[in-house]
C-alpha cells in the first residue's frame, strides 16, 4: 500500500496559475490550484487508471476574470457578509447579487480563447465538437475533511463552444448559491470561495454508481459497498432511484450479500446529445444493473484506488459494456471506528431482496439454500416480506397479527407481533415481543423508536406483511437487514425484561465539552441506561407511560370517571424513577404530544377525537394544552410532585408553532404548582420551522432552552410525512434545507445566551451527524441508548479536529 500518492509531485507548477492545464498536468500535490476534484482525477490518471481525458481551469482563472472585470472585491465582501449574516432572507440576497455579478462579468475573452484551444483536443477528429462533463472543483473539496459532496454543480452532456463556456459560468456562480455559503458557514470555511472547473470527455454511461472501500454505515474496512444504477449516475448520488447494493468482503472480494433496488427510470444521451430521461419498463425496473463478475470488477477498481490513497475512498464509475471508467474519487469522510467484526460464516450464503426473476442468478454465487438461524439450531428459509431495517438484530418467534391494540391480549411472552402499525397504546404488547414487523412506519416511526429502546429486532414498512405472514407460523426477524424470512426456532422469553444492546464504553469515561444525553421512555430502563457514560436525559417521552397509566383511556374519558388523583400518582411514580435513576443529572420531560389519530385509538377516544386527514400538523402539542387545560393540568401536578423528590427534571414544551401560544401556556405552568418551584427550567422542542423566526421572542418569554426535534423538523421542511414508507426516499434529515434550519437555531440561540439540544433519530443512526452538531456549537446531543459509546467517540474526534483546526490556523498567521 503506497503511503503517499505516487503522483504528488509528478508535476511541476506552471509560471502562470492562470492557465488552463490537461488532467495529465496535475496531481493530489495541486489541490490548492485545481481544486480536490481535479486533483485526484490528474492523479488517477498520473497512476494509470482509466480517467476520461480532461482539463482543468484552475481557480487562479476564475479570480483573474473577476479582476479584468472589476468586481472580484465585491464579490469577495458579499461573500464575507453571508458568511456572518444569521438572516436566511439576507444570506439569499446577497448570494443572488454574487451570482449575477459573475454571469455579467463572463469569462473574459484570454480566458475564452485558451478554452477554445483545450476544447478543441477532445474527441475524436471529425466527429465534430466533442460531448463534456462540466464540473466545479472547489479548493478544499473532496478533502480529507470536507468533501463538499453536492454542493456545487456539474452538467453533462454539454456539446458546443458558447454552452461549454455557459457550463464554466454556471460552475463558479454555484459556489456561491446559499448552500454552498451555509455548507462554508458550517464547516468554519472563510475567504473568498476559489473555484476551479473540470472539463472531461462525456462517457456515454450504461451502467454508473459509487463504490465504497468500507462500510459507511458501521465504519467496517473490511467490506466494499457497490451502488450501481442503469444509466448515468447523478440518479445514484441525487437518490432519484434505488440503487442496487452489492456488499464484499475485503480483500477476498466474496460477495456478502445483494439488494436488488427498485429504478423507475434512466438517464442516457439523447440523440441531441442532451440528457434524456428514459422510463424502464416493469422487467427491466426490477432487475440487475450487474451481474457477479462485473459488480467484482467495480469493487476490485476501487480497491485499487484506496491502495494508491492509503485510506478508505468513495469512487464513482461508469461502464460501456464492459469498459470501466473512474469519474471520481475522494476520502470517505464520515468513518468512525467500526465495533470488531464478527468472523464470517463460511456457511452463510448472500443475502438479497432481488425480484423473485434474479434469485437463480444468486444461486450460483454460494451453494447452501437456507441461512443459519440465529441459535443454529434450525435452518432459516426465504425472505418473505422485507421492509426497513428499523432496529438492529435478530429474533424467531410465531407469527401474531393482530391489528387494534385490543387484541394484544393474544400475543404471548416470545411472539412476534406483526400489525399494520403502532402507537403508543400498543407498549405492553410491544413489551412482551420478540420482534415486530409493520406494514406501514419509517425509520422514526413509533414501533422503530420503542423497538430500539426495548432492544428487539423491527422491520417496518413490509407494505403486505399481515397479509402475507401466517398466523401461528415461526418465522425469522432481521432487523438490521430489514428482512423476514420462514424458520428458525422459537424461543420463549421466560421474562419480558428489556434486551437492549450493551453499552459500548471505553475503560475510563471520555469528557467532552458537548455534553452527551439520552432519549428515554420506559422507567424500566431507566437504572440500567443511568448507568452509561452520559450527561442527562435530552428527550423523556410522556407517552408511553402516559398510555400505561391512562390504562388504555382516553384521558377525558379518564377524567370523566374521577380517576385524576389515580392517573397522577402513576405518572408521577413512573418519571420520578427516571428522574431518581438520573440524579443530579438533568432529565428533560416532554409533555404529551400524541396526535388525534392516536387519542381516537384509546378507549373512549371516538367520543372526543375528530378524525383529520392529517394528524401529523393538526391538532397536537402546545395548542392542545390550551384546548384542553384540565389535562395538561394534571401533567404539571404531577411534575410538581416529581420535582418535590428530583428537583432534576425539567419541563419541556412540543410543538410551538407561534408566540401567543407560547405565552398563554407558560400562564399555565406559572398559574399551577409547578410554576411557583424555584430552579425549574422551561424549554421548547424546536420542530416547527417558525420556531427559527421567533426564538428571541421565545427567550424574552422565559425559555431556557432549545432541543431540536429533527423528525418533525425534517418532515416540516421538506414536505415529507415522516411515518411513510413509500416516501422514506426523501426523509432526510441531513438535507441542506434541514441543515440549514438547524444551524439557525442553533446560532440564534447561542447568541440568546440559551443551550441547545438536539433529539431527533439522526445522531443515533449516523456519527457523521454528530460531527455537524459540534461544528454548528450546539451544547447536547441526545441519542438512543444503544448509540452512546459511538456517539460519545464521534463528538470526541469532532472536538478534537476543531482544536487542530484552531491550532494550525493560529501557526498559518503570519
């Protein structure tokens, strides 16, 4: 393995930084020129893998073009003051004024002239104009440390002189649209934004997609991911469609395992030579993009480029029949230090979600027909439903489908329970569990979150799951594959205590600056996670013991019976043992925010619920407390009789969507016996995004702090009802739109002298996420219990990389 790349120095540096160079021309030692991008592509060429020919207009160009202009110092202050700028409204503005300034200036007529000349020695001689990728290379991008993945623009496809030159333009003026600023704004990134542009030869791509030399998702360097899709591959990195997955062992190149996507449509060259979206038919929808031998040949090319590198690489390809072309290659950038990996099964054969048409082809790739079950004791057979792997692991157990949480009598200690959906009134049968399989849910659904903390394995969003599975039959639950297949043997659990993943912990407890907390539910947990390396409890959910001590009721119903005195006394012993699990440390109480279509589902709940066509933004939260007093009244009791023994849980207020809302429920809580209680601390979950606009007023009305919901906050923002499977595509909390909205908050709030928190699901399923929140200066961030030793590593590095940062920047000052 080569230490340092071979090409680092190949070539020297030209005398004028202004001209446009060949790819052949330039290597990783030249990023500060031609950009991260560039820079690896000249360097792969230097090595000698299969690059399309190229050319690169470096920075120094586009700076040169803004001068002969006279308006690069102006660009250059607008950039400064977006930069600083904590307005969204004024960060557009001032980007909208850099990017015209830079369509009026144009490249200049030198600089057209030399791009004319390099045009001129692509294709072929006679076939006329030759067909070109246009593509930003950043100084900085695809770094080490940032990768930049996104944020700038690249066109195909692009034939002709005065469109090649369009092309160029529109590449510097996306370096300063607002996603580049906010991803600048993010990273601590500042000066003037120095963009250099890749010009290459278009492959005409049949089949395209990334290839990963470890596992991004668990951070093991012993697997290659292989994302392949039919056309060209912006639909892979854009997530238009589903690509195939293919997972190796690494070196040996054993195919692990397959996952057939679903692709709706292509991107190909037109006979324009424009792109042109192509729909695949049913057949062709459901198939193989590769078979073995070419899926292997992809993993073995970019096992190469990680050798050159020295580190694990994101490689993206393309192939004309059987060709293979590098189009791109960076540092993996969001690993975390993988858990050990367990030795491979010899006798496991690879796992796949194909279409029931390309299962033969699997067959030849390992001999065994049936897997192992989890004891070995019996043989797993095929998949039979699969959906998303919602909570990690494995369980057998009988089939029980059962669909009102009335019926959950019927499903005994071991089962699994299979149903359309959950909610909060399904907990004691979700107790007894082994594992549970929905039709309907995403990854932050209710049965995904309450499955994570019980410890069982869930997969949700099965779409036909009750209706496929067969009542009374045994049958394997994966979910971390998000697989369910017929067999194994069932084991009945003797008690239905909790089976939550240990712990991960290093010898001693690491401190961080950003405290780590944690989100709860079940006061059965609470001593066993109190016992963890963690700060406090960032998110306490009411409803699952709510329901419990409701006894399935609606709570007007309850009220309606004279059980008040009954239902606060169980509250109460219910938080006050988290609340004593946890002491000194802060515990964090969100008062009920179950939606109407889970009230209606409680006894009683017909009576005083109306049906909405959608729940998720009607009638909930904050605003219910003002329609509904009497209840939240008996919430604030008991969490006055809480704090009387645990002074350290706090109250914290969901779904505020404006002021006078927020202000007529503090006049609650100060007009009852929680109010009057010294040292109490009144925070608001930040889902709504007017939450954005109006947190000063929010902090002049007493809030103490902020925690950021980022499921609701993500399906707010992007239009995207969270509890969907069929939308789960496009719920993506790590969307520049959503991240944008959460550096806001977070910025606001810390010039508000007040600490922020984020709850959402995204920090437990992805450390790259934690990295985010450190850099935006958040003050918590609170995961599942099952993710805090990965969680608590990620903020470490995180602070540990912003230290150097600081340091080197310090020693760069002259």
């Amino acid at each position: 393995m080569t230490a340092e790349p071979a090409h680092q120095t190949a070539a020297a540096a030209p005398s004028d930084p202004t001209r446009l160079r060949p790819l052949r021309e330039v290597g990783a030692g030249d990023a500060g020129e031609v950009g991260g991008k560039a820079a690896n592509l000249g360097e792969l060429v230097g090595a000698g893998f299969p690059v399309p020919e190229g050319f690169v207009v470096p920075a120094a160009a586009y700076l040169a073009a803004m001068d002969a202009a006279g308006v690069r110092e102006e660009i250059a202050a607008l950039h400064e003051q977006a930069l600083r700028d904590p307005e969204p409204a004024g960060v557009e503005e001032r980007c909208a004024r850099m990017a015209a300034l830079i369509r009026e200036a144009g490249i200049g007529s030198a600089l057209h002239s030399e791009v004319s000349a390099a045009y001129s020695t692509l294709g072929i001689e006679g076939l006329g104009p030759a067909t070109v990728a246009v593509r930003s290379s950043a100084i900085g991008e695809d770094g080490a440390g940032e990768s930049f993945a996104g944020v700038h623009e690249s066109f195909t496809n692009i034939r002709g002189h005065a469109d090649l030159v369009a092309g160029i333009v529109d590449c510097w003026a996306s370096a300063v649209a607002p996603r580049a600023v906010a991803y600048r704004t993010e990273r601590g990134i500042v000066g003037e934004p120095a963009v250099a542009v890749v010009v290459q030869e278009m492959v005409a791509a049949q089949r395209s997609g990334v290839a990963f030399t470890a596992d991004p998702t668990t951070g093991r360097r012993d697997r290659v991911v292989v994302e392949a899709a039919f056309g060209q591959g912006e639909v892979v990195v854009s997530g238009a469609v589903e690509p195939d997955t293919y997972v190796f062992s690494a070196p040996d190149l054993h195919l692990r395992s397959i996952r057939v996507g679903h692709q709706t449509h292509e991107i190909v060259r037109g006979r324009d030579g424009r792109d042109l979206t192509v729909t695949l038919d049913g057949t062709r929808a459901e198939a193989r993009v590769l078979d073995d031998r070419d899926a292997q040949a992809v993993a073995r090319l970019a096992l190469r480029v990680q050798d050159h590198y020295g580190r694990p690489q994101d490689v993206e390809w393309a192939m004309i029949a059987r060709e293979l072309w590098l189009l791109q290659t960076r540092p993996i950038t969001t690993l975390t230090d993988p858990a050990p990996a367990p030795e491979p099964d010899p006798t496991t054969r690879p796992e796949t979600t194909a279409a029931p048409e390309t299962t033969a082809a699997l067959e030849t790739t390992a001999a065994p027909e049936t897997a192992a079950s989890p004891d070995g004791a019996e043989p797993v057979g095929g998949v039979v439903a699969t959906g998303l792997g919602a909570a990690p692991g494995r369980a057998c157990g009988r089939v029980r489908v059962l669909h009102e949480p009335t019926d959950g009598r019927r499903l005994q200690v071991g089962d699994v329970l299979v149903a359309p959906r959950t909610d909060p009134d399904w907990l004691p049968t979700l107790r007894r569990a082994a594992a549970v399989v929905t039709d309907q849910g995403g990854v932050t659904c209710h049965a995904a979150i309450v499955a994570r903390e019980l410890g069982i394995p869930c997969v949700v969003g099965a779409r036909t799951a009750t209706t496929e599975l067969v009542e009374g039959e045994t049958i394997t639950v994966d979910g971390t594959a998000g697989e369910v297949r017929r067999g194994g043997r069932a084991t009945v659990v003797r008690e239905p205590a909790p089976r939550a993943a240990a712990p991960v912990r290093s010898a001693a407890p690491v401190a961080t600056g950003t405290e780590l907390h944690v989100n709860l539910a079940l006061p059965e947990t609470a001593e066993r996670v109190a016992a963890m390396d963690v700060d406090g409890v960032g998110l306490l959910r009411a409803e699952l013991a709510l329901t419990a001590a409701l006894g399935g009721r609606h709570p007007r119903a309850m009220l309606a019976a004279g059980d008040g005195d009954g239902f606060v006394s169980a509250m109460a012993e219910a938080v006050g043992r988290i609340g004593a699990a946890f002491a000194p440390r802060p515990v964090l109480y969100r008062t009920t925010d179950l939606r109407s279509n889970e009230f209606r589902g409680l006894t009683g709940g017909a009576e005083f619920e109306q049906v909405e066509r959608n729940p998720m933004i009607g009638f909930r939260g904050a605003y219910r407390y003002l329609r509904e007093p009497e209840v939240f009244a008996l919430e604030l009791r008991m969490l006055a009789q809480v704090r009387e023994r645990t002074p350290n849980v706090h109250l914290m207020i969901p779904f505020v969507r404006t002021r006078w809302e927020l202000a007529a429920v503090l006049d609650l809580v100060d007009g009852s016996p929680l109010g009057a209680q010294r040292g109490l601390q009144r925070w608001l979950t930040a889902e709504v995004p007017s939450v954005a606009h109006w947190l000063p007023e929010y902090v002049g009305l007493g809030i103490d702090g902020v925690s950021i919901g980022s499921n609701d906050l993500t399906q707010l923002m992007l239009g995207v009802d969270r509890d969907s499977e069929r939308l789960a595509d496009l719920y993506d909390e790590s969307d520049p739109a959503v991240l944008d909205a959460i550096t806001t908050i977070i910025e606001r709030a810390t010039l508000l002298g007040v600490p922020t928190s984020l709850c959402g699901q995204a920090p437990s399923r992805t450390p790259g996420f934690v990295e985010f929140l450190v850099r935006a200066g958040i003050s918590a961030v609170s995961v599942n219990p099952d993710a805090v030793g990965q969680a608590r590593a990620a903020i470490d590095a995180a602070e540990r990389r912003l230290l150097l940062e600081a340091a080197r920047r310090t020693v760069e000052r002259p």
